[in-house]
C-alpha cells in the first residue's frame, strides 16, 4: 500500500471516529479572536483540539504547518493562513493536569 493511501485511510478514519463523538468531547474552548472562526471552520474539519493544544508555536512556524496542510489538499488563501497561523500563536498553553500522586 502506498503512503499516500495510507495517509489517506488514517485521515478517513479519525474524520469518521471523531464524528462519533458526543457533543461535549467535540466542544473546543478556544479564546475569541481574529482568527477564530476561520480556524473552527478550516481545520476542524479535519482535525480536533488535540492537534495544536499542547503545541506552542510562533506564528512563522504555524505558517509552515498550515502551508504543509495546503500541500496535502486543504484550499485556503494566503490570508486565511496568515489570519489562522496569527490566532495559533497567541493561544496561551494549557494548564498542566495535576498528577495522581499530587494532592496525596
């Protein structure tokens, strides 16, 4: 099997697992801003949370990984990536889960 069809069939199935989702795992806190909504409305469609909340990137880096996405089929404008790649790097990081041995 080829790579590229292999990548295929693994986005094929986090897209239809992650559809399965109830509501709440499916609801992203993300902080307004400029940018927002069109990352909702792009990436989502793909992809969940998971892929960029414990990434803290700055805004040429995001660049890079959304024109990455744009080589593997997403159709975005230079300023839709610009607008996405500028609101992915303000997100602050996520606070750390405390430990099971914490709080013992």
């Amino acid at each position: 099997m080829s790579f590229f069809r292999l990548l295929l069939l693994f986005v094929c199935i986090f897209v239809l697992a992650s559809a399965n989702l109830p509501a709440a795992e499916q609801s992203v806190a993300l902080p307004d801003g400029p940018g927002k909504d069109l990352l909702m409305s792009k990436c989502f469609q793909c992809h969940n949370e998971g892929m960029w909340k414990d990434q803290r990137q700055d805004r040429r880096r995001w660049q890079a990984a959304l024109y990455r996405m744009v080589g593997r089929g997403a159709l975005w404008t230079e300023d839709e990536i610009n607008t996405m790649a500028s609101y992915l790097a303000t997100l602050p990081p996520q606070e750390a889960k405390p430990s099971k041995s914490e709080g013992k």
